[in-house]
C-alpha cells in the first residue's frame, strides 16, 4: 500500500498493482454461510419463512438463547437488527432467499424505421 498526502495534511492509502483494498472479499451470504455449518438450502428457507411470522420479543428470545441454533439465531438477529434501523432490507434479502424474486415486466417501445437500400449489379456508379 501506498500512502500519499493530500493539501490538507491527511494521507491517502493507494494499493500497489495487484493488491486489493478488500483482502477478505465479498462477505457471504445468508444462505452460503448456513451451507458451511452444514444446513440445507430447504432448511435455511424454511426457518427463515417461519422467523418471519413471529414477534419481536420471540425473536428476541431467540437471539439471546443458547439453546437455539446457530441458523435460528443468525435469522433472528438479522431481522432485529432491520426493525432496530426501520429498513426493509434484511426482511427483503430473507423474502427474495426463501421465496425466489418476484417477476419483473419491462415496458418497451419499439418504433419501426423503412431503410432503402439499392444494389447497382452493373458496375455502373
């Protein structure tokens, strides 16, 4: 890594060619984290559909008990963490993992153009 400094006294850190501000990558996903425990896709999204039906203090019973596992926890505290910030996006990200993503249409317009084009076989220009 490089460092240069800028006008008004702070430094820049610039990586060299090849390196990567983001050594570990990507963080994974949900549903890949929980295969790696060794749950199956089935069962990610089926405790996930059933988490979400229930209350916030259910979820919270969950998340603090160390008698639920890790997938029942990690879901728990991922939609808590969403109704703590009011974001839909955890609860967006488990709906779209469990139940696929909705279809999307696309309106278009398709607008028609005449081309002319004409062939001379003669040679003649």
């Amino acid at each position: 890594m490089k460092e240069i400094k800028g006008r008004n006294g702070g430094t820049l850190k610039v990586p060299e060619k090849g390196e990567t501000n983001n050594p570990n990558g990507r963080p994974k996903k949900l549903v890949t984290l929980m295969k790696e425990v060794g749950y199956t896709k089935s069962q990610v999204e089926q405790t996930m559909v059933t988490m979400m039906g229930l209350s916030r203090k259910e979820l919270e019973k969950i998340d603090k008990g160390e008698e639920y596992t890790i997938l029942e926890r990690t879901i728990a505290g991922a939609l808590l963490r969403g109704h703590d910030k009011n974001s839909l996006f955890n609860l967006e990200m488990l709906l779209s993992r469990s139940q696929g993503k909705p279809k999307e249409t696309v309106d278009q317009n398709i607008t028609e153009k005449s081309i002319k084009i004409t062939l001379n076989l003669n040679g003649e220009q």
